[in-house]
C-alpha cells in the first residue's frame, strides 16, 4: 500500500499492491493494521456503493455536524472525484483536489472529515465504493454548490451534460457554507 500525499493536507490518494496474472489480480483494498502503520488510524462503520451513468454529477456533500471521513474506489467504470476543504483556519480552505478513480487504475482516495466531497461519473455503469467514518446522517447532511465560481474546480464535462439530484441543484456556494471546527 502506498500513499500519495496532495497538495491538501490530510487529502491522500492510496495506491494499493495488486497482484495479477493471467487469471485476474487480488488487491486488498483495507486493513486496519496496514492502514494505522501508514498513520491512518481510521474506523469505518459504514459502507455504501452507488451506480452511476455518464454524466451524473454527485455532491459536493458534507455533514455538519457529524462529519464523514470516506475512503473511495470505482470498481467498474471511471469517475472523476473530488473534495473541498472546508476546515476553518486551513490554509487551503476553499481549494480542492480531483483525481481519476477507475476499474483500471484502482486507486483510493482518503477525503478525511472537514471536507465536501463529489464526483461526476465519465461512463456509464461506474460503480462507486464508499467507506465512511461516520454514519450517513441526512438531517445534517448539505451541498457545496458544484461549479461555485469561487472554488473553480475544473471538471472533466467534455461533451457531458452534468445530471444533479435536486438537492445537488440547489447546493449553496462556499461563501455560505460554514466552516468545519
């Protein structure tokens, strides 16, 4: 297992050791000791999987309170993911980081509690895997508008008209967002 730190600290993308062959690979996509020795120290209590068409645009969600700290992977299919700082006093709050999850490259991405978090789904089928840290609370749960002029988060929407569930429509921008403790 190896990871990658980003230019948002806290903001991690897990590269993990697959074995393959002519038969297929294995990879091991968590474990608690490997993870806490790379200073990932994480309980998880819940797990979520959500398919995607080209197109749909999911997030950019947070809970406040009762933070969610979410390890995710595409397992069919690529997205294109992505997470907001929103930790008050960050020197980052407001910047955001993206990066391509897909079947092929197997990739994880740790987006840790204080942040917004999103993806946009570049095939059909892509089948999306969430670990999360807390329990999903939707009495607490919010949107950061999506293409909030003031974050500028470059979404890949070459020839994608973006599909958004309604509250996803009706995210607010960052300047009304309160900041996470």
């Amino acid at each position: 297992m190896e990871l990658t730190p980003t230019e948002i600290e806290g903001l991690l993308i897990v590269e993990p050791r697959v074995f393959g062959d002519e038969r297929g690979f294995f990879l091991e996509s968590w474990n608690r000791h490997t993870f806490a020795q790379l200073g990932l120290d994480l309980d998880f209590v819940q797990d979520n999987h959500s398919r995607s068409a080209r197109g749909v645009l999911r997030g950019l969600h947070y809970q406040q309170p009762n933070p969610q700290g979410k390890l995710v992977r595409v397992v069919a299919g690529r997205a294109w993911d992505v997470a907001v700082d929103l930790r008050a006093g960050s020197p980052t709050y407001g910047r955001w980081v993206g990066v391509e999850l897909s079947a092929e490259n197997k990739r994880m991405f740790w987006v840790p509690p204080g942040f917004a978090h999103g993806f946009v789904s570049l095939e059909d089928g892509t089948d999306f895997l969430y670990k999360c840290t807390a329990f999903y609370d939707p009495a607490n749960e919010h949107s950061l508008m999506w293409n909030d002029p003031t974050v500028g988060i470059e979404w890949p929407l070459d020839g994608i008209e973006p599909q958004l569930s309604a509250k996803d429509k009706v995210g607010r921008p960052l300047q009304d967002v309160e900041a996470f403790a």
